[in-house]
C-alpha cells in the first residue's frame, strides 16, 4: 500500500533507519562491510542527526494526532486511553527500550562497546521499524479523516529529512536536465520476495518490487523539480532483473535523466540497482509529465 503523502518523511526516514539497523546486526560477523567501533559511530551520528527527532516527531505530533481522534469518537465508557490499540502502545513502549539501548551505546562508545549491545539494538529498531510500517501508519491512514492527516503534511519532516532531500538534489535543482541523478537504499523484507508477491516462487527480491522501488527513484528525481501542480506518471519500462538478492541484503537504485523529449513531456531515465555484490538490474524508463488537476478529472470521469 502506497504510504500517504504526511507520513512520507517518517516512512523516508524508517528506510535510513533499517539500513542502520542491517548494519547493527551484522557488527562483528564476516558480512559486516565496517568494523564494531566504525558501526557504532554510524548509528551514534544517525542518532543524534535523525533518530532523536524522528521518535520525538512520532510522539509529540503523529500519535498525539491519533490520539485525539480516538478521544472524539469515545465520548462514553472507559477513560479514552484504554482505547488506544496495543500497536500504538507497543510503539512508545519500544520507544524507551530503545532510547535506553542508544543511551548505554553512548556511554560505552567506544572502548566498552559489546557486540551484544549493538546486535540488540539492531533488532529492536528492525522490529520497531517493521512494527510501524506494517501496524501502525496503516492504523492511522485508515483512522484518521483526510482533512487531519492532511493537517499534519510539513509537520512530520525532520531538519535531517529536509537536509537529505535537499543534499541529494544538484545545485541546478528546479530545473531538469540530462545527467541528474538521484539515489535510495533498500533493505529486501520478506514482504518484498516473490513469493510473497505471487510474482514467483523464490524467496529472493521479486522483478515488481525492484520495479517499485526504480519507479520510486526516478519519480522523486522529477516531483522535486517540476513546479506545483505538475507531477509524473510511468509510461514505458524495460526492466532487466539479472542477479537474486535474499531478504536482508540493502540494494542501492540510482537513476539518471537521460534525455527530455516532447516539449519536455516525456523524461527518459536510465536506472541502475546493485546490492553488496553486484549490479541486480537495469532499466529504461519513461515517465510523462501530468497537470495533476486534468489528470484526476480523467480519473473522476472513469470512478462514476
Ligand atoms: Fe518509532
Ligand atoms: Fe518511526
């Protein structure tokens, strides 16, 4: 399900989060692509620069957000707490369990560090991550009105969110031409494998979610330059998925704008995903530039 347009950052940063949190698991063991000591310093810095405030954005506006909603609908009965589901509570649960771990990692960084720690704290956040995504932010999609997740839009994005969206973008963003790029990491879930998907019977990285996620990319390469009211629709892919990646393993999708044609209407991309070991797929890809309120009109006349 595509995540609504308000809990996208939280959702973007979740992305930075699990690939902490792969790193964390894997401290010590011969898969780790960096030391204990260098693993510890990653998440320290993704802490303080992102984590922090991601948990106090969950807990000082988006909960809040839901909680007040369960409290207009229960105008009876029992203290309006106790209506909160177990997921929401599990999370701020989570929440502390967690900041303790960051806390005890800080404070023994570097010379106490213990594998042990970081291998908890890399569950835990895989755990709580999963948790939200998967229980959580549907919850709230699905409960709360358009008009209040609407409201909160722009109230869900951290320093370091707006930071990254405006470092991965060139110094020329506004406008697009050939050679820009733009780049995300993934982490392979069961929920992405072909069985899970029906597309097949492996349990590696399925052909539609690599799609998804090379979309994805080149989709955010061209909403961040194109002027409101503008947006972009997949027309045309040619997809080459060329190596299996298994659950847990990060892949790394960039594309680049290649060519612009039609009075600037059709964007042609080329896209590139790897994983640790090698490149997995390459695409040509077109998307074609919409005027949102025409585009939807079309779509209304299609729902009557
Ligand atoms: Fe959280
Ligand atoms: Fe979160």
């Amino acid at each position: 399900m595509r995540r609504h347009q308000a809990l996208m950052p939280l959702s973007d940063d979740h992305h930075q989060a699990l690939v902490q949190a792969r790193q964390l698991s894997l401290a010590g063991t011969a898969e780790a692509s960096l030391s204990p000591t260098e693993t510890a310093a990653a998440f320290l810095r993704f802490w303080t620069e992102a984590g922090e405030e991601h948990f106090r954005l969950e807990e000082e506006v988006l909960l809040p957000a839901y909680q007040r909603h369960i409290r207009s609908l229960a105008e009876s009965g029992p203290h309006p707490i106790c209506a909160l589901p177990t997921p929401v509570m599990q999370v701020l649960v989570e929440h502390v369990y967690i900041r303790g771990l960051a806390a005890e990692l800080a404070d023994s960084f570097p010379d106490r560090t213990s594998l042990d720690l970081l291998h908890a704290l890399g569950s835990a956040l895989h755990d709580h991550i999963r948790l939200e995504e998967r229980a959580v932010f549907p919850l709230i999609e699905q409960s709360l009105p358009e008009a209040v997740l609407a409201g909160l839009a722009g109230r869900l994005k951290s320093p370091s969110y707006l930071a990254r969206r405006s470092e991965s973008k060139p110094k020329d963003a506004g406008t697009l031409m050939p050679g820009i790029s733009h780049e995300r990491t993934y982490v392979v879930e069961p929920q992405h494998t072909a069985v899970a998907v029906h597309s097949g019977g492996i349990t590696g990285l399925s052909t539609p979610t690599l799609l998804a996620w090379m979309e994805s990319v080149a989709f955010e390469l061209a909403e961040d330059r194109l002027p409101p009211g503008q947006s972009t629709v997949g027309v045309a892919v040619n997809l080459q998925h060329v190596a299996p990646t298994p659950v847990g393993a990060e892949v790394r999708v960039r594309a680049t704008l290649t060519g612009i044609e039609g009075d600037g209407r059709r964007l042609n991309f080329s896209i590139e995903a790897s994983d640790h070991m090698e490149l997995i797929g390459k695409a040509e890809h077109q998307r074609f530039v919409i005027d949102r309120d025409r585009f939807d009109r079309r779509l209304a006349r299609k729902s009557r």
